[in-house]
C-alpha cells in the first residue's frame, strides 16, 4: 500500500493536450517561420523577462500580448489566446485525477499563469469543483519553479511533501519539487504518466 497520498498536477501540457503543437499551429497560421515563438519569447532575455513577469502576475496578459505582438509581427489582440487556440483538455489524465479523489487522495493543480483575462486558460475545467486545491501562480506573486510557491501548495494540501506527487510537463519545475521531498513524473506521455501515477500511489487510475 502506498503512503503517498497526495497529487499535484501543473495544468498545461498535463490536463491539456500538449503547449508545442498549438504553438507550431499558431506560427503557421500566421505565416511566421518555425519556433519564431521560442526564440522571441522564451530565448530573448526582455522575452523571457516579460513572460516571467506575466507569470508573476507583475504584468498583465493585455502587456504581455503588445509586447509580443511587437516581437513577433503580428497583431497583439487575444494574442495569447490565438497563440494556445488548439489547445484541447487531456482525458486521460483528467479521469486519472478524477479516480486518485475518488480513491480517497488529495489532487491539487498548481499551475504558472498566463494572465486571466482577456482570455482565460482555466475557462471551462471548472477545477474549483473539480480538484482539492487550486494554486495559479499570479495570485501568490511568484512563478514555479520558486520554491515557496511550492510551499503554499503543500500547506494547502495538507500534506507533507513526501506524501505528495508533482507532475509537470516541464522537467525544471519537476526536479524542483523532487529537492522539497516531493516524487517527481514528467509528463511526456499521458498514457505512462498515468501507469506511473497508478505504480507511485497503490490505485489503477486508469480503470474506469
């Protein structure tokens, strides 16, 4: 029987389909070459900065779409909508966290914002009903993978970090919940992550 008794999932790329290919899909729709996003938002270090900040929630997703409408070349309204546009919710590890609760273990989402408005990422997961507790990093002015807001959530849930599971589509925020104690998945593919989940938490969460 496992002693772990908590999970916590970041929300994008985990309870979504895959960030890349919407982004691939975005750049192509608007006839900008191949990771022209990667490279102006995530390898540019005023890129990085503002996307940073916007996590923080020290600007807001309206500053952040001018700033990377400019860097970019295209028109900045619902800029950040437009770019995720394909993203669809992931069943399989949505029913998997939906099973761990009904097993009795704590699931909560900790998630680094995009901004909420004027488009909203978590629009339509309802996970204020559907999850224990719920961590957007723009709340608590910081930004995963610091390590208090890691601390937060474990005070919400809780739960001591080595009752808990962290899954994250990002290695880096991984790794950082392994140094509190936490088990780390990095989800690469929903089907082993849940194999993986199921293993770490004693629960086939892949039974209907």
């Amino acid at each position: 029987m496992s002693n772990r008794t908590g999970l916590i999932l970041d929300f994008g790329g985990v309870l979504t389909t895959p960030l890349l290919p919407a982004v691939l899909a975005f750049e192509q729709r608007e006839g900008l070459p191949q990771g022209a996003c990667l490279t102006a938002l995530y390898k540019d270090e005023e890129g990085v900065r503002i996307t940073s900040d916007l996590e923080r929630g020290v600007v807001s997703q309206t500053e952040w779409n001018t700033f990377a409408g400019q860097m970019l070349g295209v028109s900045p309204d619902g800029l950040m909508g437009r770019i995720f546009g394909d993203l669809r919710p992931e069943p399989r590890l949505i029913d998997a966290a939906a099973a761990a609760r009904r097993a009795g273990i704590k699931v909560g989402i900790l998630s680094n914002s995009v901004g909420l408005s004027p488009w909203d990422l978590y629009d339509g997961y309802e996970l204020e009903r559907l999850y224990d507790v719920v961590v957007i990093s723009e709340h608590h002015l910081m930004r995963k993978p610091d390590r208090e807001l890691f601390e937060i959530t474990l005070k919400l849930m809780d739960l001591p970090a080595e009752e808990c599971i962290f899954v994250d589509d990002t290695e880096a925020y991984v790794k950082a919940a392994e140094q509190l104690g936490l088990a780390g998945v990095h989800n690469v593919d929903p089907a082993r992550t849940v194999a993986t989940l199921s293993d770490l938490l004693g629960v086939d969460l892949a039974a209907s």
